[in-house]
C-alpha cells in the first residue's frame, strides 16, 4: 500500500497545482512542471532499459528527437491527428530501437554505452540534414497535435494530457516491471548465463524492453514538440542523453519513481538556481557529485531512509 | 591529389591529438576501471592554461610547458579530492559524478576566462607555412604538432613499454588486483597512470590552442571522439588507441573529401550539399559500429581487459 502511496501523491499534487492562486507566475510555473512531466517520462522510459534490465543506453535522447520528429515530418504533410501522429511516433522509435539494438545488444559495458552513443550519433546529424524540415535549424510547427480536430494540447490541456500519459506510463511500467517480463530481465542483470540456461532467450527479451522504452520515449518527444511548437536535430544531442541519465541516476535506478522525482529535482534545480546566478552550473556540478558520494541509491534512496530515522 | 594531400597530413594531425587524449583515457579505464567523462574538459582547460600561461610569461614555450605542469597537478589534485573515491563504485556512479565535475570545471572556466573564444598565438619560428609539392603549401604549425605528437607518442610507448613503472601500469591494466596483492602500492600507481593522463590532455590542449578557438565547451565533441577511439581499439589498450586514433582522423577528413565527390557524382551539386557533410559526419560512427557489430571487444582488445 505504501509503495503506490508515495507517486499517487505525487501525481495528485501535479494535478492540483493548475486550481492554486499562483498570481503573475502561474503561466511559468505550469509550463515548468509540464517540461518536468515531459522529462520524467523520458526518464522513466530509460529507466525501463537501464534499471530493468541493466542496459546503461547513453543514445536515449534518440527517441526524443524521433518523437519529435514525428510530429514535424506529418505536420509538415498537414497531418496532426494525435490517432495518427502518437502511434507512428512510437512505433518510429521502437523500430530505431530494434534496429539498432540488435547490433548493441552484442556490446556489454562501456562497449554498449558507446555504441548506443554513436547511434544516436549518426541520427542526430540525419536530422541536421533534413533541409525539407528545416535542417540544423529545426521546424516550426503550423499547428500542435489535435484528437479528432479538437485543439487538446492547447493551454492547459497539454498540461494534463503530460499528466495523463506520465500516469499511465508509470503504471504501465508497474506492472511490466512485476510481471514475469520484468522479472526474467532483472534476473539476466544479475546472472546472464543463469537465465539462458533456464530456457529464456535474454537477448529477446533485452531487445524488446529497448523497443518498450524507446516507444514511451518517443511519446514524450511528442509532448515535448507540443509544448514548444518547435523541432530541432538538438533534442538528440548526446548532452541530452547525458542529462536523461543523470535524471534516473540522481533519482535512483531501477526504483522507476525514483526517474521521475529524478527529472523533477533536474529541471527545478536548473530553473531556480538559474534565477540565482548566471553561473548556476558552478552549484549543480558540485550538487551532482555530493549526491553520487553521500546519497548512494539516489533521490528515491534517500526518502526511506529519512522516514526511518523519523520513526526511531 | 593536391588537396587529398593536404587532407591526409590534416587527418594524421588530428588522429594524433587524438590518440594524446585517448591515451590516457584508455589507461585510466584500462587500469583503474573508471569512465573518466571529465578528460574532456582537462584538454579545454589544457588549452586555457597554455592562453593564460602563454600571455603571463610572454612565450609559447614556457606556457606549453607551465601549462602541461598545470593540468597534470589538476588532475593529480582531481584524483586526490575525488576520483580516488569512486573507483570502486558502478559505472553509472562514475558517469554521474564526472558529469558533474564536467559542468563545474565547464562554467568554472567561462566564469574566469569569460565565454568569448581565445586564441592563443602560435611561436613566430612556426607561424608561416613551406612548399610541399609544386603550388601547394602547408602551414609549419601543423607540421610542427604532428613531430611533436609523433614524440610524444614515442615516448610514451617507451615509458609503458620500457620502464618499470610502464611494466606495473600493464600489469594493472590487465590485472589491478594482482598487482595490489604482489605488494605493489596500488594508490601511488593509479594517482602516476592519472596524472600522466591528465598532463597528456593538457598538452593537447595546448598545442590545438592555436588552431581552434579556446573556449569552454572545446573540449565536449573532443570527448566523444576520444571514447570513439579507445572503444575501437580496445579499452587498455595503447597500440590499439594509436591504430584507432589514427584510423578516425584519417576516416573524418578524407571520408568529408570523399564522400562530398561521391555525393556529387551521384546526386549533382545540390543533393551533395544537402547529404554530403551529414554523410560525413556519420562516418566516424558507421566505423565504430561496424568494428563493435564484427569484434565487440574492439580491435585491439587487452588481455583480462574488464569491459
């Protein structure tokens, strides 16, 4: 019971925030949890591959941009029917994901780290080559997604509707996570050859949980594209997967709650040490690197240990 | 031909600033197991070292050399405060904390030395350039970084190859517990492997100051290709870091060469301008998965090498 407490709480103070008196800041405010949201989605996907099933992808930000470019590409050809747009979008993504990650999966290590890295790679200056959408200066949307021509993304729905799939996501993988999938995965991140030997072919299964996190990613960069009605080849930089990783490792890998309040601490941390210094990067570095020395199991780590401290 | 030339000396010269970061890339998680993201950033402040050193001193040399100090004592002051301390952790903590260092020491340097380029001036001996062949020159500088590279490179594969200090770090390459359990002191071991390494970014560093702008995030793409490099020829491994080094410079500036003649014959004028530096861009990547897809364990794998 109180392990769906914790994100059910969450998830019902996002959802509470629009009815607050936020005064003149109410507009900054929601487009920053909503930016949040997008992330946490990410990171929970990621958090799929990489605490699942142990596959640390340094190319996530990949999907992101395939996402997003989804929705450039069928807006470009007047189609922004979310029916249309969502499923292309994901499934655009988890087939990069299994395309690619039939080669990866035969790295281990830092070996996967980079080869998911140059994958990533290469599509990040496909995008840039793009001229008809822009190239390396991105496209601008005409018109954000719609469900069955009703603006829903506008204004305030685009901050449910993040909050809608991010819910949904994060049950999702829930249960994915206790099912005999994830099972079988979290096993093969302990003993590989224990699992082949039980009769499961680990590299199906490691490659479908790529596919499944890449889908979800890609998702967000749908949502992410909504939000700033803008496309470009710099949602797939490799500093964006660097940043997605540090979500899910600051908030604790393989704890998939963990990803979000991960990705909510990120973007938070940027904007309000942003509005205190220019030089904010000079307190988050130290920050991340405090964390990594004294916080071990991350964001997600740290909550129980405190409550047991408070209950002595 | 002319230009091919020229293209080939251009990539023999970045594959071989290439190889002086990855070297010690490669020895740091050959022989201490720790993705070290921030050596990156030791080249950049490297090169911010040889700008400041340079301009205090009012010589090249005496800054190349200060700054090559430098760097080395930073990273040597690095491992100390706190690299040290995650050897022993997962990957992902090392990725996680150096990442952190990158951040810190990126706006560090753009707090003290402003976020406009540099550019440090090149020594008037080596600033000019000499006929290579009918109506073709080529700049000394240039010149003058691939001997000095080359060297450097030499000595290094003496000092590993030769030394006794070389013969533990492979050993620790190969076997870091071993090594411990035969009375080596490791700690010393590791705190020489990263000190070298740091002192071999710097001097990188410093020597392409002249050639590119030094500014705070030089050092990001540099990183990428250095990974790219050491994960080609196989981690730990130095001949594999040269062969591999060598390998991207070459593949980047003659494959940009190529691949825009190639695009043209193929697709005329405006397609090639479109598709060709994309294409090029794409190479080095191409390269590194076809050698991780046919050898995952890089060219020049490192025996008992932890990947």
């Amino acid at each position: 019971m109180r392990r769906i407490a914790a994100p059910a709480l969450i998830f019902a103070a996002i959802a509470l925030v629009p009815l607050l008196p936020l005064g003149g800041e109410r507009g900054l405010v929601l487009l920053l949890i909503a930016r949040a949201m997008v992330f946490g989605l990410a990171a929970l996907s990621l958090d799929v591959l990489l605490g699942l099933g142990g596959m640390v992808s340094f190319g996530h930000a990949a999907y992101l941009a395939i996402g997003a470019y989804a929705v450039a590409i069928l807006d470009a050809n007047n189609i922004s029917e979310a029916l249309i747009v969502v499923p292309i979008a994901m499934l655009a993504s988890a087939a990069f994901a299994t395309a690619t990650g039939a080669v990866a999966l035969r790295t281990r290590g830092v070996n996967f780290i980079m080869i998911t890295l140059a994958f990533a790679q290469m599509l990040f200056f496909a995008l840039g080559s793009l001229s008809s959408y822009g190239g390396d200066d991105g496209y601008t949307l005409y018109d954000r997604t719609e469900l069955l021509g009703r603006p829903v993304l506008k204004g305030l729905g685009h901050y449910y509707v993040c909050l809608g799939f991010l819910v949904l996501a994060y049950v999702f993988c829930r249960v994915l996570a206790a099912s005999r999938f994830g099972r079988v995965l979290r096993a093969a991140r302990q003993n590989e050859e224990r699992v082949e030997s039980l009769g499961y072919r680990v590299l199906a299964y490691r490659l479908a949980a790529m596919a499944i996190g890449a889908a979800l990613c890609g998702l967000a960069g749908v949502l992410l594209v909504n939000g700033a009605e803008f496309a470009s080849p710099s949602y797939g930089t490799w500093q964006r997967s660097g940043e997605l990783l540090v979500m899910v490792i600051l908030g604790g890998a393989g704890s998939l709650h963990g990803a979000l309040l991960g990705a909510g601490a990120v973007v938070l941390l940027e904007e309000g040490l942003g509005r205190l210094t220019e030089h904010w990067r000079l307190i988050f570095g130290p920050l991340l690197v405090l964390s990594v020395l004294y916080f071990r199991g991350g964001l997600a780590g740290i909550c129980p240990t405190w409550i047991k401290r408070v209950r002595k | 031909m002319a230009l091919f030339l020229v293209q080939a000396l251009n990539g023999l010269q970045l594959g071989l600033l290439l190889f002086l970061i990855a070297a010690g890339l490669t020895l740091i998680f050959g022989v201490m197991d720790f993705i070290n993201l921030a050596h990156g950033v030791q080249y950049m402040i490297g090169a911010y070292f040889g700008v400041m050193f340079a301009g205090l001193t009012g010589n090249f040399w005496a800054g190349l050399v200060l700054a090559c100090l430098a760097a080395g004592a930073l990273g040597l002051g690095l491992e100390r405060l706190l690299f040290r301390h995650l050897y022993r952790r997962s990957h992902l903590e090392q990725v996680l904390a150096t990442f952190g260092v990158i951040l810190t020491l990126t706006e560090a340097a753009r707090t003290i030395w402003g976020p406009a380029p540099l550019q440090l001036k090149m020594p008037e001996i080596l600033d000019g350039s000499f006929q290579l062949m009918d109506g073709l020159r080529y700049p000394v500088y240039r010149l003058f970084l691939i001997v000095a590279s080359l060297a450097v490179a030499g000595l290094l594969a003496w000092a590993v190859n030769r030394t006794r200090a070389g013969m533990l770090i492979r050993a620790g390459a190969s076997n870091a517990a071993m090594v411990e359990a035969l009375g080596v002191d490791i700690g010393r071991l590791f705190a020489l492997v990263f000190g070298i390494g740091a002192m071999l970014a710097g001097f990188a560093g410093v020597l392409a100051a002249p050639l590119v702008a030094v500014e705070p995030s030089m050092g990001d793409n540099l990183l990428i290709l250095a990974f790219v490099v050491i994960v080609v020829g196989g981690i730990g491994s130095i001949r594999g870091a040269f062969v591999a080094a060598l390998l991207i410079g070459l593949v980047d500036t003659l494959g940009r060469l190529l691949v825009s003649d190639l695009a043209r014959a193929a697709l005329g004028a405006s397609g090639a301008a479109r598709l060709g530096p994309a294409v090029a861009s794409m190479l080095i990547y191409l390269l590194m998965a076809l050698v991780l897809a046919i050898r995952p364990a890089g060219l020049f794998p490192s025996p008992g090498a932890r990947t």
